[in-house]
C-alpha cells in the first residue's frame, strides 16, 4: 500500500494527534501540492472539532495561520465549525501573530471568499476577524517585508472586492455582512490600514536594501487603485524608483496590471516611469501574447492624462502583430467580443486609426464573428468606428443593428433594466453609463452619416426614455437634442421630447454657462415644441449676462433670431455696456453672428460696442468671402446709423 492510500485508509478511523501535528499536516500537504481525498478532510474535522479532543480550542496564531492557508492552497471549503474555531484562535492569539502568519491568513482569507457557498460570509465572525487582524497589522507592518506587506494589503482589496460584487448581484443574504464590512472600511479600516502602509512601504523602500519584486509592486498598487488609496507624492516617487530597480526582471502581466492600476489611479506616470516601462516592454515584448498587450494598448487610453504621442510606437505594433497571430493560427483560441470592442476603442480613444490590414480584418473579424456581442461591447466597437473612420461597411452597421436589436430586446423581455432606480441625478446614478451608451448609439450613426434601422430606432427611443424617466440627467438631454438637430432624417416621438423637456426646465441651473448657451441655440431649432424648457435656459442666461463670453453672447443673439424675439433690453444694455472689451476676443463667426442677428432683430445696440465690433471686424477680414465681407460692412453700417438717429 502506498503513503497516500495509506493516509486515506488512516482518515477514516480518525486522528489521535496533538493540535500541532494537525495543523502541520494540513500545511505540509498544501505545500507539496498534493491533494487528499474528501474523506481525509472530512476526518481532519471530525478530530478537529471533536468535543474531547478541543484541538481547535489549544490552536495558537500559527495554527490557525497554516491550516486556513493550507485550506486556500487546496481548494477545500471547511465547515463552518470548523471555520468559526480556527477564526477564534486568530482572534485568540491576534497580538501575538507574527508578520507572516498575518499576511498569509488575510490572504487565505480573501481566497476562501471566492467560494460559491459564501460561508466565509456568515454575519459577525469575519467582520470582528478582519478587525482583530488590522489592529495587529498596524503593530506589525513596520517589520513586514516587501511580499508580506504587498500580499496584505491585496487580501484586503480583494475580500472588499469580492463582498461588493456579491451585494451587486442581489444576494440579499449577505446585505448584513456587507454593510458591515463596507461600514468598517468606509469608518475606520480605510484610514488606518492606508496609513501604517504608506509608512511601511515609505520605511522599506527608503531602507538601506530594499528588495520590491515587480510582483509585490504589482500587487500593491492594483490595491491601491481597488481600495482607492491615493499615493501621495513620497508614496509615488518610492513606487517609481522600485520600478524602475526592478522593470528588467518584470513579467507582462505585472507589467500590464501596473499600467491598468496607475490609469485607474489616475496618476500620471512622468517620463521616467514610461521610460522604462517601455524599456521593459521591448525586453519582453516575445512574452507579450495578443491579450496582456491588449490591455497595456487599453490601459493607455483609459489614464485621463495620456495621449497618444506618450503610447509606445512598439506597443501598437505588438498588439497588430499577436492579433494577426491569433486569426491566422489553427490552434482552437479565438478572439473573444471583449477583445475585439476593446481593440477598436483604445485605437479610438488614442485617436489612433489602425493600419489598413488591421482594419479591414477587424471589419471582416467583427461581421463575420458567431460570438454574441454584449450590449456595451457593441456600442464601444460601433463609437470607435465611427471615430476612427468617415464610412463603415454595410455588413458592420448591419451585424451591429442585429445585436443591438438583440441586447435591448432582451432587456424589454425581462423588464426595463431602470425600473429598479429611483429617481435621480445623472452623476449620482449606478447606471449613468449605460445613458452615455445609448446616446453614443445615436451619435456614432450621426458620425456616419446613416440613419438607424426603424426597428433598431424604435426600441432606442424606448430605452432612452426608461432611462430619462428614472435618472434627471440634464448633460445627456442637452447633448442628445444637439445630436438630433444634426439628423434630418429622424425625429424623436413627443413623449420623449416631453421627458426632455421637463428634465431640462426642472434642471437647466445645473447647466454651466457654455452649456445653457448651446443647449438654449438648439432648443431654438425644436420652437415651439420645447417652449418651456426653452423659457426655463434663457432665464437662467440672462440672469448673469455679464457670465457670457463674446463668443457665447452671439450664440445667444443667434438663438433670439432663430425664435424671431428680441431679447430684453436690460439684458444688451449690461452684456454691451459691462463686457464692451471682450469683443476683442471674438471670432469671425461670433462679429457674423452678432452683426446678423442684431439686424435681423432691429436691434439698437450701444455705439461704443459697434465701434469694437467694426475694429474686430476689420482685424478678422481675410477670414470672410469678398461676398460677406459687403455684406457685413452694409450691416454694420445700418446699424451704427441707426444709433445716430
């Protein structure tokens, strides 16, 4: 009979061993990789728990720290006696925990969460649990090492992770525990364990021989993006200066998940950090494969503060070249619908067209794919595309239509995905993305210059009122009625312009200046449908003339022609009177308009001001036709004769 037999044959009469032997036992055979059979572990527990034995009552901090470490290695999911006494003995002997154990029991931890039972997630043990294990941690960081300190604080991140992604889904079991663990990070975990790290890594990285894996690096600082940690400028130049001692011996993937956290972070790297990421890159770019350089291409368009000059040439290159590796290889491996959107989006938001073999098999890779696309994945594909390119295939725009149909008739199916919200503010609204979406959706056909399908239309206009209904977001009405002026071919139904419009009169002082101008020139164009939320931005304009600029003041003058109504007198007296000397900065189509406008309305302005606008006018001439030129010249004139009368 061989050893395992053996142990399994042993497992089933029961242990006769001390708590020590237990726990080294579990630990050994974790760390050999060697997996026991069920009724091993299940005799393991009987002798564990076993009421004359108490073993779990004699476990010390390193017990406690092997076993649920050697539980996570191996994939075994405890019961929950048996979990609530070795959770006891941590808390027993938390003081007493050495750096190790405490790193490796969060970890475990973090693991032993991912289970679909949840156990982990019983109300009350893990929340006191993860308490005790930060009030040693703060004790004990200072003498962590780098993989201790860096393993812990992404234990942390990832058990918050893991507790909010299972609130999301609605499990409405585990709302106690998650309000409590969030209650605690949001309180006082945050504060505190943000604290003594920082310290720690300051201390360590500024030590005599500070050892960082790219690893520990990568770790820490994808927790800190997940934790939302901000990394002081002490915190980022430490960050930096381990990166850069250690980017020659770093991996792609750790390469690519510092990237993607720093982009999340939004710090923005300096030269130095882009200097040797790339360094690294070209090192390793053999290593890359089509999905890690994928992300790294992803990771520069999603950072706030990068544009495309700052994007590694050799980066674009590298993603070409594995994506014509993976449609051209016979291996089963395919590109998956994320991959695809993605691709296009991060060349569309670097504002970057792709090389015309690329695009063509993206077009062809697009139309011809069997996967079923998800609903955001569509519109980032179809948003990209239409930034990138002035015209798009016939059989893209019709594999996209079929989705789109598919995705949103789905949703009508299962009832409206909005109808769970109460009414809110676009900013503060969980789903405020899937409205920016949907007005893409319209903006990118715009782009195109096509017109939606009737079908692939009507169900548009009835997801974008669901969403209006339950979400008051006055930026997107403003920015879908300007997309609509621009598409002769469609009309909205009036029971959206009527949510519009309510949304907007109710709002219209959210808007800030620029937009209440542009919004209340566009309004002009849907006159007299939008009367009252056109009634509505034109006082909240005309409150603060004085807040105009010239260029503004002359979309405004723009918008009283548009509706054929003088604006009030008070209103040119202060904005001619008061801003007189920004006329300087006007344009040449700010003069036209306000030239235009004001002789179309038979306005009497101040001479002072048309003495300006005559001086702009003259400075701005080469910028007019010989035509508009008279004709603007014969304005002005009316209009300076008219004052002198």
């Amino acid at each position: 009979m061989d050893w395992k037999a053996q142990i399994t044959t042993e497992s089933t009469k029961g242990f006769d061993v001390s708590f020590i032997s237990l726990s080294n036992m579990v630990h050994a055979l974790a760390s050999l990789r060697m997996n026991p059979s069920y009724a091993f572990f299940k005799a393991w527990e009987r002798a564990a728990v076993s009421s004359e034995m108490r073993l779990l009552q004699k476990f010390d901090s390193q017990a406690a720290s092997n076993c649920l470490w050697a539980f996570a290695h191996l994939h075994f999911l405890p019961s929950r006696n048996t979990l609530m006494g070795i959770f006891d003995a941590f808390v027993r002997n938390a003081e007493y925990t050495k750096p190790q154990e405490l790193s490796d029991f969060i970890w475990s931890l973090s693991q032993l969460n991912r289970s679909r039972k949840n156990v982990i997630l019983e109300v009350g043990f893990t929340t006191k649990v993860v308490h005790y294990w930060t009030r040693a941690f703060s004790k004990k960081c200072r003498v962590m090492d780098s993989q201790q300190l860096s393993i812990s604080l992404w234990a942390i991140a990832e058990l918050i992770r893991q507790v909010k992604l299972q609130k999301n889904k609605n499990d409405h079991e585990l709302d106690t525990t998650h309000d409590l663990l969030v209650h605690w990070w949001s309180s006082s975990g945050k504060a505190l364990i943000s604290k003594h790290w920082k310290e720690s890594f300051c201390a360590l990285a500024e030590s005599e021989s500070p050892l960082f894996s790219s690893q520990a690096l990568a770790n820490s600082v994808w927790a800190c993006s997940q934790l939302e940690i901000e990394m002081e400028t002490r915190v980022w130049s430490n960050f930096v200066r381990m990166f850069i001692n250690s980017s020659s011996r770093a991996r792609p993937l750790e390469l690519c998940g510092i990237l993607r956290s720093i982009a999340v972070l939004g710090i923005h790297p300096g030269q130095q950090f882009l200097a040797n990421w790339t360094r690294a890159l070209h090192a390793k770019r053999h290593e890359f494969n089509f999905n890690c350089a994928l992300n790294c291409l992803a990771s520069f368009a999603l950072h706030p503060s990068l544009n495309v000059s700052q994007v590694p040439k050799e980066l674009f290159d590298l993603v070409e070249t594995r994506f014509f590796e993976v449609i051209s290889s016979s291996s089963p491996t395919f590109i998956t619908d994320r991959e695809l959107s993605e691709l296009i989006w991060a060349h569309g938001t670097l504002n970057r067209r792709p090389s015309e073999a690329l695009t063509a098999c993206f077009f062809t890779a697009f139309s011809e794919s069997r996967e079923t696309f998800a609903f955001e994945h569509n519109i980032m594909v179809f948003w990209a595309a239409s930034h990138l390119f002035e015209s798009v295939p016939d059989a893209f725009i019709a594999r996209f239509e079929r989705e789109i149909m598919r995705s949103i008739s789905r949703n009508q199916t299962n009832s409206s995905r909005f109808e769970n919200h109460a009414v809110s503010s676009c900013a503060n609204s969980s789903s405020a993305k899937d409205g920016r979406r949907l007005t893409n959706v319209l903006w990118s056909y715009a782009r195109v210059n096509r017109v939606p399908n009737k079908n692939v239309f009507k169900l548009w206009e009835f997801e974008m009122h669901e969403y209006l209904k339950h979400n008051e977001c006055v930026e997107l009405c403003a920015n879908l009625l300007r997309i609509v002026i621009g598409m002769d071919a469609i009309q909205l139904n009036m029971e959206l312009l009527h949510t519009i419009e309510g949304i907007l009169t109710r709002n219209c002082e959210q808007l800030s200046t620029q937009t209440a101008v542009r919004v209340w020139w566009t309004l002009g164009r849907f006159h007299p449908l939008l009367q009252s939320s056109s009634v509505a931005v034109e006082k909240h304009i005309c409150a603060r003339p004085q807040n105009l600029n010239v260029n503004e003041f002359a979309i405004v003058l723009s918008g009283y022609a548009m509706r054929n109504q003088a604006p009030s007198t008070e209103f040119i007296h202060i904005w001619c009177t008061e801003c007189v000397s920004k006329v300087a900065e006007a344009n040449a189509k700010a003069i036209d308009r306000i030239l235009i406008s004001s002789d179309k309305l038979h306005l009497t302005l101040p001479y002072p001001f048309l003495t300006q606008c005559r001086y702009r006018f003259d400075q701005l001439l080469t910028h007019y036709s010989d035509k508009r030129v008279l004709m603007l010249s014969t304005i002005l004139g009316r209009l300076r004769k008219s004052v002198k009368s």
